[in-house]
C-alpha cells in the first residue's frame, strides 16, 4: 500500500505543478505578451510545466514497475 501512496502522491502533485504553469503561461498570452509577463508566463510557467511532465513520467514508470509490466 505503501507503494501506491507514493505514486498517487507524485501524481497529485505533477497535476498541481501542471495547472499552476498552464495558469501562468495563460497570464502570459492574456496579457498580449507584455513584457512583464515574460518572467511569470516563460520564465516559471514552462519550468513548472517540465516538472510535471518528468513526475508525470515517473508516475507512469513506477505504476508499470508495481503492476509487473516492466
């Protein structure tokens, strides 16, 4: 169970950091691509957005390792 804890922990928080850059980039093109949204939109948003692929894809590789698949 211990195991299944984990990956649906990594995966509530590869959805989170997932919203919270989509939200940031979509400041950025709301703005009009205004040059102080550069930081909050490019700059922290498409990081945000790499974390969470990389946990997404983590979650996927433990959740197979767990059922047998790999």
């Amino acid at each position: 169970m211990n195991a299944a804890a984990s990956v649906d922990r990594l995966l509530r928080t590869a959805v989170v950091l997932a919203i919270v850059g989509l939200s940031c980039l979509l400041i950025f093109l709301l703005s009009g691509f205004a040059a102080w949204s550069v930081g909050i939109g490019i700059f922290l948003g498409v990081p945000l957005l790499m974390v969470a692929l990389v946990l997404y894809v983590l979650v996927v590789i433990r959740d197979l390792r767990r059922r047998g698949a790999l």
